[in-house]
C-alpha cells in the first residue's frame, strides 16, 4: 500500500485524521506514506513502524513539470518496491503521482474530503480521477452531488466509480461528559463560565469556515450564549484572523472566547453544550461527528452532509446558506431548551456510535484494498 496525502502547516489537520487510522489498521511493514512537509504526524507514523517519505518542496506545487518531477523522483526512490494499491486523500496529491501511477498502472483508491459551492465548477483536471478505481466520498449526500458535478464521463460514473465511507472518530476521546458536576469541574479547568450556555465553534480561522461573517452578526442577533472558539488563531500574523480580532474587540466581554489550538479539543466537547458550523463548504464537517459523539446537538448552514446526518437522525438543525438570524433563532433556542439538547444529544452519540466506528470504516477499506489486489493479480 502507498498512501500519499499533503499536509497543512497549520496544528489543526482534520482532514486527513481518517485517512491516519486507516493507516494504522493496515499492515506497517507493507505501507508506505509519502507526503510533502515534516509535521509531528509523520513521527508518530514513524513510531508504529511505518515508512515515511518526505519529498522536497522544489518538487511541489506549480505547473505540470513540477508534478512529472514529483512523480519521477518518488519512482526513484521507491526503486523496485512493488505497490498493489495507492490511495490519494487530496487533488492535489492525485494529480503529482498521477504520471508514474499510469506508468506503473498502480490501482488508485481516492478519497474526496470536500466539496465546492455550488457557484464553482471543477476544473478539467477533476476530469483524471476517471482513470482510478475507486472515488470515495464522506456520505450518501456527498456521493450523490460528485456524481452529478465531478467532470466524469456518464459511462465511467455509470461503473462502480464512486462509493461512501463514513470518517471515524475516536470514541476513547470522543464522549458524552456523563454529569453536570463534570462538566462544570472542567469549565473550571479550562476557565470558562460555570453557568452560561457554551457554544462551540472548532476550526482554524479561515475565510471558508466564516468566523469573521459569524462574528459581525453576533453583534446584531441577541445571542443568549458565550461562543468559544477553538482553533488555530494568528491575528498577528494572519490578515483574516486579524479583521475577526477587530470585531472580537467591539464586543461586550465574555460573549466570545478566543482559544487557539488546543491539543485536547475533545476538553472543549465535553464543556459546551452545543455545536456551531456555519461555514461556506464542507464535505463530512469533523466539529459536527466529534460534538455528536460527544453528546452534543449540531446547527450547522446547509452544507454537504448535514441534512443527512443532522436531520435525518434528529439529532441538530439545519439552517439555509448564510441566514444568521435563522442560525442564531436555532442556537438560542437550543441554549435555552435544556430538555431538547439533552435528547437531541443523546441521539446524536447513538448516531455516531453507529456511523463513525473505526472498525467498520477499517474493514470498508480493507475489502476495497483486497478486491483491488485480486484484480491486479
């Protein structure tokens, strides 16, 4: 197995927290990880035994010579290494081994984290994935729309193309905090108010997770709420994060908490009482699995995968694309009904427990990788 992904600079890297597991729970002395930066992530890969490849930057990014030297250089040094399988988790990664991968005629298993708006259009190089195996998505939903918006043939998509693997999350971290008692000792811990409702917002700040748009109405919608914020925040350095600092300062104290990146995001979870994603796009959004496995009802924007899970396990709130009044009508609500998040929550942990289990997503992949390798021969 070769698995080649590219990684993020920033700490917080849920996109590619499945595909880690999926790595684990194969075979360390027959997997291969090749990835373009040298994160921590790649030494506790290490650390299981597994064989890391990191390739330098001259050879990633820009036009189309870069990426045949990409692929050329990583057949040198990969040298006789007999590869039955590659999986790719980003376009990008996809399209830099895509030369050698048709060479070497390696089977190609590629997953797809997210989608676009549907204002953009996918480029034609979209159109190369017809050339793997197997394109696989984060749910029903998201399946559904990349069949009718991925640049592919009708007879190429009309063939076992696309599939569904739902992410795993890690329920040993992920889980209802059990007591009121525990939730405000952690509170305490943490520093956060004891007696308000918390609403959590996890994401690093970026314009397509729209903290600043979030920010600006928190201003004008009445929020009976304190929202924390938790994810990479760099206002000195990062032109986005500093305009969200800018309003943060306009607001009364103690409506927003600004955390940063933190470690142990699941403290977070279990010490809010409900789950914010409005953002622009999103393929299986990670805050809205880790805060259903952590007991805690969702309102998200309308984005790829919420409908599914969030309104048809009755277990969050759905509001349309960029309608902030509606969003804060649903949190305030929810801040205010304890009985309804209680049953809302306890819904969305069965939901989880049943849709986001390592096990079955493993033994998914396993059997696609082992049908791949029979009919490679």
């Amino acid at each position: 197995m070769l698995y080649v992904f590219f990684q993020l600079p920033q700490k917080a890297n849920g996109g590619i927290s499945s595909l880690v597991e999926i790595i684990k729970g194969d075979s360390a002395d027959q997997s291969i990880v090749v990835t373009q930066l040298e994160t921590p992530l790649n030494a506790q890969l290490r650390s299981l035994g597994i064989k890391v490849l990191v390739l330098p930057q001259e050879f990633v990014g820009g036009g189309i010579w870069r990426k045949i030297k990409f692929s050329f250089h990583l057949k040198r040094i990969l040298g006789g290494q007999k590869i039955s399988v590659l999986h790719t988790n980003d376009i990008a990664s996809f399209l830099h081994i895509f030369p050698i991968a048709m060479l070497k005629r390696w089977r190609i298993v590629h997953n797809i984290r997210g989608v676009k708006i549907p204002s953009q259009k996918y480029g034609w190089h979209w159109a190369l994935l017809s050339f793997s195996q197997r394109i696989v998505s984060l749910s029903n939903e998201m399946e559904k729309e990349l069949r009718n918006r991925l640049p592919i043939p009708r007879f190429m998509s009309a063939k076992q193309l696309f599939s569904h693997v739902y992410s795993i999350v890690d329920f040993t971290r992920f889980y209802p905090v059990g007591s009121q008692e525990k939730k405000v000792a952690l509170r305490r811990q943490l520093g956060l108010s004891e007696s308000e409702s918390i609403v959590l917002f996890v994401a690093r700040f970026w314009s397509l997770k729209q903290q600043l748009e979030y920010l600006r109405a928190l201003t004008n919608e009445g929020a009976r709420f304190v929202t924390v914020f938790v994810g990479d925040f760099h206002p000195d350095e990062d032109e986005y994060a500093k305009k969200c600092a800018a309003v943060i300062e306009q607001l009364p104290g103690g409506q927003c908490v600004t955390v940063g990146f933190a470690q142990r995001v699941e403290d977070y979870y279990r010490a809010a009482d409900l789950v914010v994603v409005p953002t622009e796009r999103e393929g299986m959004a990670r805050c809205m699995i880790e805060g259903l496995a952590s007991g805690l009802p969702v309102v998200s924007f309308d984005v790829c995968s919420a409908r599914e899970i969030l309104e048809g396990h009755d277990c969050g709130i759905v509001i349309g694309q960029g309608d902030y009044p509606g969003l804060f009508s649903a949190l305030n609500r929810l801040a205010d009904d304890a009985g309804l998040r209680a049953a809302m929550g306890k819904r969305g942990a069965v939901t989880a427990r049943r849709l986001f289990d390592k096990e079955t997503a493993l033994a998914a992949y396993r059997k696609l990788y082992h049908e791949l390798t029979e009919r490679n021969g």
